[in-house]
C-alpha cells in the first residue's frame, strides 16, 4: 500500500472531491500512537460495510503477521467486512472530506494507531454514533 501522512491532500485514486489522507500507513514510517475512544472504532465499523473505492487486490498489514483482518460491520454491526481492499471516506461537519482505507481500524485496534482528531470526530459523526467522551489520548 502506498503511505501518505495523515492530513495530506489525497491522491491515491481519481476523486471528484478534495480529501484528506488519514491512516495510509507503512512500515519504517513513523505514525502516531494512543488509546482510540472504542466509539471511533464502532464508527467505522459501521462505515466500513459501504466499501468506497473498492480494490481487486489486498493489502496485508505490515506490521505483524495476522491474517487478513475481518470485522462485523454495518449499520447492524452484523456484516462481515474483510478489510485490506477498500476505503472508509468521511466528511466533518466543516466539510473537510477523509479517506483511509479500510485497514485503519486494524491498525488501530491492533497497533495502537491514533488518527487525528478531527478524523475520529468526522467518523463518529458520519455513522451517527453519539459520544460524550475524549475520542483519543494520544501517547
């Protein structure tokens, strides 16, 4: 996969829309670590199932040697959502559009991944998962 900051203007793929890259990570690139709010995770849970730009190939996490990740995803949280082929996009309610692919939420329940705030908030925002709590505590 390719690596891109987070916060950078994205480009992996034709888009009609400015976005901004979140978790486009690689090995021997630094990224940000902390405990992610378990309602970001759920977030893009749900979001995960829609498969934005969908890819024929897949992308195995490089920084261990697990299986292609799954999770239940969806609107129900009951759909099983292979990740490693597809991108989450989510827009904040200032209009700033996201994408990350849909690895990102192994990379955070596994490597400790922290995104930026303001992508945690669009998340949960996007899904409608409502919480009053801190979305991250970086380390």
């Amino acid at each position: 996969m390719t690596y891109y900051p987070d916060l950078t203007r994205y480009s992996y793929d034709v888009s009609d829309h400015t976005m901004l890259n979140v978790g486009w990570l690689a090995r021997g690139r630094p990224f940000r670590t902390g405990i992610v709010n378990e309602r970001v995770v759920e977030a893009l849970a749900i979001l995960s199932a829609a498969y934005d730009n969908h890819m024929r190939g897949v992308h195995f996490c490089e920084f261990c040697t697990s299986a292609r990740p799954v999770v239940l995803g969806g609107p129900a949280l009951d759909t099983e959502v292979w990740l490693g082929s597809a991108e989450i996009r989510v827009r904040g309610t200032d209009g700033t559009a996201y994408a990350a692919p849909n690895l990102v939420i192994h990379y955070i329940a596994q490597h400790r991944y922290c995104p930026p705030e303001q992508f945690c908030r669009a998340a949960t925002e996007t899904a409608g998962v409502e919480t009053l709590d801190e979305l991250i505590l970086p380390d």
